[in-house]
C-alpha cells in the first residue's frame, strides 16, 4: 500500500492511494471466513458451505470491505500523522477513476482533503463597534400603554356600527338563510366598511359578498358554504345586522394592573407609566443588542478575513447533505453559508482564547426565555418559574432545540467577552431607524 500527498495550496491537498491485492488479501480472507459460519445455503449445513462457492457468492463484498477498511485506516493515520485540522472530511476526487469490484485486484483511488485554516486574531480598544442608544419616546409609551390596556378589554353592546366593531348578522338570498354569523369590520373591504359605517341593530341592506369580503375562503366560511355552492350563486344578500358590539380597552385599574403585571406588582398609574417604559427600555435593548451582535460578527468576519477552500466546501456540503441539496441550490446560498462558518470559526477561536465555558445554568437560563417568549405569544405575561421550567427542559430534550440554545450561548458569551475588550462608539437612533437596520 502506497500514499501519495500533493499539497495544492495552504488550504487544500490531493492524495494518491495505492492498494495492491497483498495488501488486503489476509483481512480478505478473515471476511470470508466470517461470511461462512453465518451462511445459510440451501443443500448446505450451516457454516459448512464450500469456501469456493463463498467466495462466488460473496468475494465481492469481502473484497470492497477489506479495501475500504485500509482506505479508512490510511486517511486516519495520514491525517493524525501530520497532526491536520481538517474541514468535513476527505472527498473522493472528482476526476476519481471508476472501479470494478467483481474483476478488479488493485486499486488506486484519489481523495481531496481540505484544511481549516489558522485565526490569529486579536481584539483590543483599537477596534471599535457602534453600540446604539434608543430613546423611549412618549409616543412609545402611549402605543404600549393603550395596547396592553386593549388587551385585556372587553366587548360592550352598541348603538351603530363603528370603525373596530364587531356585529352578528343574517344573511338571506332566495331560500338560502345564514342566521347569526359573526363579523369582524377588520374582515370588511374598505368599501364594505364606507357602506356599513353608523347602522343600527336591526337594519337591513343589500351587500355583495364578493366586494365585501375579498377572501374567497373566509367568504365561504362565513356563509357556512362550500366554495363550489358560492361561486353557483349570484354575489348579492340581504343583510340584517342583530347585534353590534364595541371593543372597550380595561380601565387602568388595581384588578387590571394584576391582570397585567401579576398581584400587587403596580398599584397607580404612576407605577404602571414606569413599568411600561420598563418593558419598552428591555425590548429596545433587546434590539439594539441584537444589531451589536450583527456588527460585531460582521466586524470581525472582515477583519479575520478568513480565506475558505470554496470549491472543497461546496461539494462537501453536497454530500454531507446527501444530495438532498441540488448545486444549484447550494450556489444560491453559499455566501450566508460562508458569512455563517466563517462566524462559527471566529466564535470557537475566541471560546478557546477567553477559556469561555458553557455550564447547565446557562443553558437553562436561555431555555427559560425562550418558553416565557413561547408563553408571551399565548398572552400569558410573567408566566411563574414552576410553569416555565418544565418547558424550558422539554426544548433541551429536543437536540436540534437544543443545539441552537447552545450555538446561543455560545454567540452571547462571545459577543460578551469581545465587548468587554473593545470600543464602543455610542450613537442615538430611534427604535424606527433601528428596526429598518434589523430588517
């Protein structure tokens, strides 16, 4: 057996592998072996067929075993040898000359391997990143304070038809009769809502559905019809609307403070001001530290400048994917995908520089945000510790869950320490500006 190396270039290496049949002819052998006892041959006992007729049926694959054992062994040895940082791990050469397994003795096969390139990279007061300072305006804490008041609203019976009202309605066309369907004035086209605005419970008019309501789906659903019964009918029903109601935000009272913020936590309005400029001051850090980030990752990835084996790396990500990618498709994203490894590079170099490490606490940390994020969007604010936990736990039960809480400790940790050892250029900008930046 012979191996043969040529390095191409600093990132990249070709080699040559010659395996002659007296190189796997013992292991061979020890394969066929293995193949008899388990063999079950008709006319046969078990384990006492013919070494021969062995060897016909099954010499093939003994062979390409015993083969690709050696390929196997040599790649390991060649790449500890030379104490190699690999990328992925070695692929076939392209321009590989085809075997035949069932004729072929000797072989020669051609592996490319690609090398992960060295960071020498330091951080220091002499960088410097933008960190951003958003203003909460008044208008901020108007929005938030009526949204959260609207919230907990509730729906008050009405004289007419208002602009964010809701109303139930009948609706007739020759024998066909909808009785108590509800609507929404958000449903309704603008015209729609040109025509209904200040009826009275009780009135009647001509509406054509179609202009109505724009939704062919939502237009059959509400007219408890199929899709196929609408489109044989003509558009227009009579109308009789029978109940109108208004959507009333919560006073800012105790019962709706607790509702809100939990028992006792605000008691006036004073209390409830502060508490909502609290929480837009933690989601605009929140943002403003999420395009720290970005900056800071995009800083360093340009001042790394990290050169890739491009050429390797899309093949590999080619069969790593199983071909469930086509090249196409890996063309179309392979510069997110190099700003993207290029990143985790950077974040494992200063992982090891800063002896950064990741404990449970940390892990469990992040995981309970994510559930009181997952508990927020149901509209369960403060949700309690013994709720969050079990939740948190089930997301690092999930190994892809899991793998990205840690990729998110691992980016927090990081953007942390480099913090700390950097400038920061601070500059005001408003939550509007911000957002644009954030996409």
């Amino acid at each position: 057996m012979e191996l043969k190396s040529n390095k191409i270039d600093d990132l990249n290496i070709a080699l040559s592998l010659e395996i002659k049949e007296a190189d796997y002819a013992d292991d061979m052998k020890k394969k066929l072996s293995a193949y008899r006892r388990n063999a079950d041959i008709k006319g046969f006992r078990k384990g006492m067929a013919p070494a021969s007729l062995i060897k016909r049926i099954y010499g093939t694959s003994a062979r390409s075993e015993a083969v690709n054992d050696i390929i196997s062994k040599s790649l390991q040895e060649y790449i500890e040898k030379n104490d190699l940082n690999i990328i992925g791990e070695p692929l076939p050469s392209e321009d590989r000359k085809e075997i035949n397994w069932e004729t072929d003795v000797d072989f020669e096969f051609d592996f490319d391997i690609a090398l992960s390139p060295k960071i020498d990279l330091e951080v220091s007061e002499d960088d410097s990143v933008t960190y951003y300072n958003v203003t909460v305006d008044d208008e901020a804490k108007s929005q938030m304070r009526n949204a959260l008041l609207r919230q907990f609203g509730r729906l008050e019976n009405a004289e007419e038809v208002g602009e964010d009202d809701f109303f139930t309605a009948d609706f007739e066309q020759g024998e066909t009769k909808v009785e108590g369907t509800y609507v929404a004035m958000r449903s309704i086209s603008e015209e729609g809502k040109k025509e209904i605005a200040g009826k009275k419970t009780g009135e009647s008019m001509d509406v054509d559905v179609v202009k109505w309501f724009e939704n062919e789906t939502d237009r059959a659903s509400m007219l408890k019809l199929s899709k196929e019964e609408l489109q044989g009918m003509a558009p227009v029903f009579k109308m009789t609307i029978k109940e109108i109601k208004h959507f009333v935000p919560a006073d800012p009272t105790q019962e709706t403070f607790d509702k809100i913020f939990g028992q006792g936590v605000v008691n006036n309005e004073e209390q409830f001001d502060a508490k909502v400029e609290e929480r837009l001051r933690n989601e605009y850090d929140q943002e403003r530290d999420y395009r720290f980030m970005l900056d800071v990752k995009e800083y360093l990835i340009n001042k790394a400048a990290i050169s890739l084996p491009e050429k390797f790396l899309k093949r590999w990500i080619y069969y790593a994917n199983d071909g469930k990618f086509s090249m196409e498709d890996i063309e179309k994203e392979f510069d997110l995908f190099l700003k993207d490894y290029r990143w985790q590079m950077i974040r494992g170099y200063f992982m090891h520089k800063f002896d950064l490490k990741i404990e449970k606490e940390d892990l469990m940390d992040t995981a309970m945000k994510f559930a009181s994020y997952r508990f927020a969007m149901y509209g369960i604010e403060n949700a309690p510790q013994e709720q969050l936990r079990p939740v948190a736990e089930h997301i690092l039960s999930d190994e892809r869950e899991r793998s990205r809480i840690i990729e998110r400790v691992e980016d927090d940790k990081c953007i942390g320490a480099i913090k700390e050892r950097i400038s920061l250029k601070t500059e005001d900008i408003s939550i509007g500006k911000l957002r644009e930046l954030n996409g």
